[in-house]
C-alpha cells in the first residue's frame, strides 16, 4: 500500500522542487502534438487509448483539440506501483477485445525507460490493432535497452525525476502547474 505523504512532507518537497517546463511551455507543446497527431491519424477514426494513471492529464488537455472523429478507451500497465523506480509490468487492463481492426492512438505522460510504452505498443499490435501510434507529453533525455520510439513528443526534459501534468512523485504532484524536478534527495 501506497504511504501517504503528512502536508509538512508534501510543503517540503514541494519547496525544493525546480521548474523545468512552464505552464506556457507545456500548452504549447500539447498544441504542437495535437497538430502532428491529427496530420497522423486525423482520418483513421482511432482509438484514443489513455494510459492511465499519468496519461490522464495529457489525454484531457488534448482531446478538445483534436478536432475529427474519435473514441476514447484506456490502457493500465504500470512499472512503478507508486514507487520512484520502476519493476516488472504489472497489467491493470489490457483492452484486448477493443484493439482489433482499429487504428490506436496511445496517449501518455512520459517516456522515460520506454519499457511500458513498448509493451503496451506491442500488446495493441498482438491484439490486432491495425496501426499503433503514440504520444508523450514528456520524453526524457537518456539512454535506453528498448528500441522502440514514440511517434509524436511533446517536450524533451533532462534525465531528472519529473512531475506535474500528470506525471507524479509517490502519487502526488499530478496537478502540479508546469514540469517540476525532484531534488535530488527526494528521489
């Protein structure tokens, strides 16, 4: 189980946070992403797969800017379980029936590793998707084992613990306004 920060704990990390990306900054890059993922997918009627629980702020600050036809379902893998690192791939809904014969568009808040985003990628093209393309607000800069790339990237950050847009530190920080860094103690 997820322990819960006390206020004074939230109020100190808060305080050593840095902003990395202004609230400016990122709602321009989600305007920049919403162009590229209509010139991608724009008439292929997708399914819009939010990755839950970080691709939720991302997804809900895009949709109203794409301006053509699309459904919405969700995708729950996870690595990190509230931790600050991430383990094996947990699967918390698999959308198998929903993918096939569809053009998927997966939308989520961070590329970090890439290990859940090729997974997930994967596991829509082993379900029969037609096409896969993703969106991350967020790519970190950093090395990786994975070989896959996310088509459309948002913002590129240094290799630091973000948070903010739906990205979180321990559950929390989702809401925070611009992309944070964690000190480098918190993490």
């Amino acid at each position: 189980m997820k322990q819960k920060l006390t206020p004074a704990q939230y109020q100190a990390i808060a305080g050593r946070t840095e902003q990395l990306v202004t609230p400016a900054a990122v709602e321009a890059a989600l305007g920049r992403m919403a162009a590229d993922i209509a010139l991608s997918v724009g008439d292929r009627d997708p399914l819009v797969l939010c990755v839950m629980t970080g691709g939720i702020v991302a997804t809900g600050l895009l949709l109203p800017r794409l301006r053509f036809a699309l459904r919405l379902g969700y995708v729950h893998a996870t690595r990190y379980r509230g931790a600050t690192s991430g383990g094996a791939i947990d699967w918390l809904h698999r959308p198998s029936a929903a993918v096939a014969g569809e053009h998927i568009l997966l939308i989520d808040d961070i590329f970090d590793a890439g290990l859940t985003m090729e997974a997930i990628a994967a596991a829509c093209r082993e379900d029969g998707a037609l096409s896969v393309t993703s969106a991350v607000l967020v790519e970190k800069e950093r090395a990786r084992t994975c070989a896959y790339r996310p088509d459309i990237i948002g913002l590129t950050v240094p290799d630091r613990y973000v948070m903010g847009y739906g990205l979180d530190y321990k559950g929390y920080f989702r809401n925070a306004d611009g992309i944070l860094a964690a000190a480098a103690d918190d993490v």
